[in-house]
C-alpha cells in the first residue's frame, strides 16, 4: 500500500512546528508497522489566504485521481472533509478511483469498509450546500426574467454579448437554417448530419471548443437543434433542472414552469417554421418503426474504427456502423455476410467439441502438469524470499527517513526501486501459483464440456449459442472476422 498523509495544522507558529513533527513521527509509526510505502506529506497550514489553505489538499486530490497512492491517512474526517464540495470530491476518490481513506478517530476505514460516518458528514455539507445552490438558482431565474442568458454555451449559430445572444460571426446561423429546411423538406435526422459532415461545417461541440469535440454530426444532435426555440428570437430557459446539488442527472420541467422571455434576440427561423417542424417530429416518431435487432448486434464490430457493424437485408450481412452513418469520410466500406460468419464459428466450435472430448489429450495435459509442479514450487520458494528481502529494504529506509539520515528523494529512489521489482516478482508468483492449481484447471475444462455438449449438434448458431461462446467479432477491411471466444483456456 502506497500512503499519502495528509496533515493540516492550525498556524505556522513555533510552537505548532512541534505538533507538526509528532504527526509525521505517528505515521511514519504506522506505515512502519503495517509494512506500506509513504508517497508524501501533503501538509496544509491554516494561516495565510483561502486558497493557500487549500493548495495541498487540492494537490492530493490531484495525485489521488492520477492513482499516484493506494491510501489517504489523516488524523481526523474533519481535517479532509472541511466544505461540501471538498467532501465529496474525496468521497468520490474513494468510490471511483479506488482509493481507500482511513482517519485515526475511528471515523472511516474504508480498507475494513467502515465509512458510514462519512455520510454522516457529508449529509451535513450538502444541506448548507443546498441552501447556496436555491439561493444561485433564485438570482439566475431573476436574471431570465430580464432576457439575460446565463447558458454555459450559447446555442450553435449565435454567441453571447453583454448577456445577450446574437449571431454568430460565421456561417453557422445558415447551417441552422439549412437543417430546418432540410428537416422540413423529408430528410431524417441522420441524412441532415451526413450531409453537414460532408460539407465539413464545425458541429457544435468543435464551435464550443470541447476537448472530446468530434468532426462528425450526429442525428440526436440535429434533433436538438431542430427542439431549441431560442431560434425563433424568443428566450426560454429552465427547461432542465437537477434533481439535488448532488446529483448529475437532469430532468425536464414542464413549459409552463419555464422562463420565457419574447423576442429578447434575433431570430434564425420563424415561429411558423418551428412550430411545423415540431408537429412533424411528432408525427414521425408515431410512425418510426422499431430497428430489428440482429444477431451479431453488440458483437460484431470494425476493426479500424471499433464502430458496431449494421445488418443490412440487401447484402444479408453487416457494414461498419461509420461508414453506414457518415460515409468514406468516417471509414473504409466492409461487408460480411451472417451466413459466412455462422459457419465459421459453427466450424470452431466444432473443433473445439472434438478436443474436449479426447480423453487421451486431456489425460496427457494432466500427467505434463504434474511434472511441473515441483519445479515451479521451488521457484515460488525463491520468489517469496527476495519479496521478503525487498520489503525489508523499504522498512529500513523508511525509518532512517523518519530519523532524517536521508532525504525523502533518496527514500522514495529506493522505494520505487524495491517496490517495482516486489510488482515483477507478485506477477510472475501470480502466474505460477496459477499454473499449480491444476484440480481447478480440469474442473474449467469440466465445465467446458458440458457447456458445449449442451449446445450438440450443432445445426445453427443461435443467439444463446453465440453469447455463450463468442465476446467479439472485428472485421477488417477486407472482410475477414477476427473472433475472440470465452473458451480459450487450453494451453498452445
């Protein structure tokens, strides 16, 4: 286990130099004793500006999602939860990054799964958090009233000035235009996006500058656009709210809750216009047939791209997903018929029948696995010695850190060093141990047989058939599957 320490203080006096020290002695106690490694001292002290303050719980929370530690020690829960919003951040830590949190008042210790003080604390912060998120939400919604947008991004064709929207200084009011015209005039959501990729005009997450912008439209996006009625010149806002400050999920809120301000900004389309576009979505969604799920779907995929494959009935096969939705400029055509898909794996699957019933095969697998037994036991012996020396390495210059012999650079030099090699030597003892447990490898080999045995004969390749042997298919441009099955536990 690879620790961080937090420690916070109450001033930078002389006198708290002392309870500074007898800290860092009482954990580097505890990482001595339970044999783990110290990262870092992430030490704040309370005098100075806010942010000051904060600058190295900031940076431990940093390291923490970078997984630079296993293990955030501190003295007390209220030394690491101490506003609502840090509170959760660390919460999340633990619940996402996979970092455990034990504090020494007996708080949390999430390694023995005692965290239940936690929420205790937590539940406090986000009342007083709650109260601040109305009290910003009531401001806003005064703010809306008077026509003053307060969106993080401005909707696609315009931009915002002095709180208000107008067009923007491109061609991107007339890309908003065309959709609606194109909509208007038969074309789907997903025609209307192909057209704009080929055209190459910017979508809107690449005009918003989203670090995860893509070059290609997509039909839920044109939707969107075609759903906005800030197009028509009018402002409406609080169509969407969230549930609680915690929560992350949005829900819609009804119109006549919404704050809708008449003709605060140019319009790009009529009301007319939107109002016809929105009758025709509905009528369409009515009439929308549901997509057929084939049987490769969620299986099959392209290999260059990763995109799903479509089924398509005129070629009785599938085609990459990104070429069917954006053309050549997405991806290289490929198409595999299902039926050649069915007899390859059918054909496998086979093979694999035949293996598994040789008793002779398996008998001869049995007798070479026992003769390597007592070799690699001998060199599981050795393994465990050098982990056991390394480790003792660590201890003793842990603790002539902790006697300032050496510096926390030469320390963590050694344990880096000594830790790297406990990780080579835990690996290849994982193996190992593995390659002994040769009751539990026959009992796999048991299983195999009977879940196959269960499908024989084999006549067709079902859809329990194919997701009880297959997890993935990629095709390449050629049209040639790769198949990746569940069943490949015997040795080459």
């Amino acid at each position: 286990m690879k620790c961080a320490v937090y420690i916070r203080v109450s001033t930078d006096k002389e006198e708290q130099k002392t309870s500074l020290e007898n800290q860092q002695r009482f954990f580097y106690n505890i990482i001595v004793e339970k044999g783990w490694d110290l990262f870092r001292f992430y030490i704040n002290v309370e005098s100075g500006t806010k942010d000051k303050k904060r600058e190295n719980l900031r940076q431990l929370i940093e390291d923490a999602k970078q997984h630079k530690f296993d293990v955030i020690l501190s003295k007390e829960l209220s030394r690491l939860a101490r506003n609502g919003k840090l509170s959760y951040e660390i919460k999340d830590i633990a619940e996402k990054h996979n970092i455990h949190i034990i504090t020494f008042d007996n708080a949390i210790n999430s390694l023995e799964g005692n965290i239940h003080m936690f929420g205790l604390y937590a539940w406090v912060y986000e009342q007083e958090s709650q109260r601040t998120s109305e009290r910003i939400k009531a401001a806003l919604n005064t703010n809306a009233k008077r026509g003053d947008f307060h969106g993080s991004n401005a909707p696609y064709g315009y931009k915002v000035f002095d709180k208000k929207l107008i067009f923007a200084d491109d061609n991107t009011p007339e890309v908003v235009k065309s959709i609606f015209e194109l909509y208007l005039n038969g074309k789907g959501f997903d025609s209307i996006a192909r057209s704009l990729s080929k055209k190459g005009y910017p979508t809107p997450s690449q005009v918003a500058e989203k670090s995860n912008a893509g070059r290609f439209w997509h039909g839920s996006t044109i939707k969107t656009i075609l759903s906005n009625p800030h197009y028509t010149g009018d402002l409406v806002q609080g169509r969407e709210t969230t549930r609680s400050v915690t929560s992350q999920s949005r829900h819609s809120v009804p119109e006549e809750n919404q704050i809708v301000v008449k003709n605060t900004h140019p319009a790009i389309i009529s009301h007319e216009m939107f109002d016809a576009v929105q009758e025709l979505m509905k009528s369409r969604k009515k009439n929308h047939p549901k997509v057929k799920k084939h049987l490769f779907t969620n299986v099959l995929y392209c290999s260059d791209c990763g995109t799903g494959m479509w089924y398509r009935q005129n070629r009785i096969g599938y085609i990459c997903g990104s070429y069917a939705r954006h053309g050549k400029i997405a991806c290289t055509q490929r198409t595999i018929k299902e039926k050649d898909l069915k007899e390859t794996i059918l054909s496998d699957i086979k093979k694999m029948a035949q293996v598994i019933n040789d008793k002779e095969y398996l008998n001869n697998l049995a007798i070479d696995a026992q003769k390597k037994q007592k070799q690699v036991t001998q060199i599981l012996i050795n393994i465990e010695n050098e982990i056991k020396a390394s480790k003792a390495k660590k201890k003793r210059f842990l603790e002539m850190l902790a006697e300032k012999q050496i510096t926390h650079e030469e320390y963590r030099e050694v344990a880096d060093e000594n830790q790297g090699r406990i990780n080579e030597l835990n690996i290849k003892r994982s193996g190992l141990e593995a390659s002994l447990r040769h009751d539990e490898f026959l009992v796999r080999i048991e299983n195999l047989r009977n879940s196959i045995n269960r499908f024989l004969p084999f006549d067709d390749v079902t859809e329990e058939l194919l997701h009880q042997f297959v997890e993935r298919i990629e095709v390449d441009k050629s049209g040639i599957p790769k198949i990746i099955y569940r069943f490949s536990i015997l040795p080459n």
